[in-house]
C-alpha cells in the first residue's frame, strides 16, 4: 500500500481522512474500491483515499 494510502469502509470514512490529512497534509482522492479491506477494521473497504499519483496505481491494481 502506497504512502498515505487509506481504504475503508462506510465507518470509518471520517476517520480515514482525518489519517490522510495528518500523514500527508493534502487532500485525498477518494475512489471507489474493491478486493481491499478497511485499514481500521478489516470488513471489506467501500473507498481507497489516495494522493493523484497513488490513486492510479491503486486504479491499475484495482482493474
């Protein structure tokens, strides 16, 4: 998982981008995500919250 790279479920959304905004101190992309499981709690993540250049990598392995 790319630097800063966050996914998550419906729950923990807000938790995953106040995260990102801490580490990277940018907004993220937020996408769509699937196969992956939430960074917090491992139920299946409903979003991958990525920078530009990590957010195409994610999309490639995504795909």
């Amino acid at each position: 998982m790319p630097k800063g790279t966050k996914y998550c479920c419906e729950e923990h959304v807000d938790m995953a981008f106040d995260d990102f905004l801490l580490e990277t101190e940018t907004f993220p992309y937020m996408e769509k995500s699937s196969n992956q499981q939430c960074s917090y709690c491992m139920k299946p993540a409903k979003y991958v919250l990525a920078t530009e250049d990590s957010s195409r990598d994610v999309n490639i392995k995504n795909h």
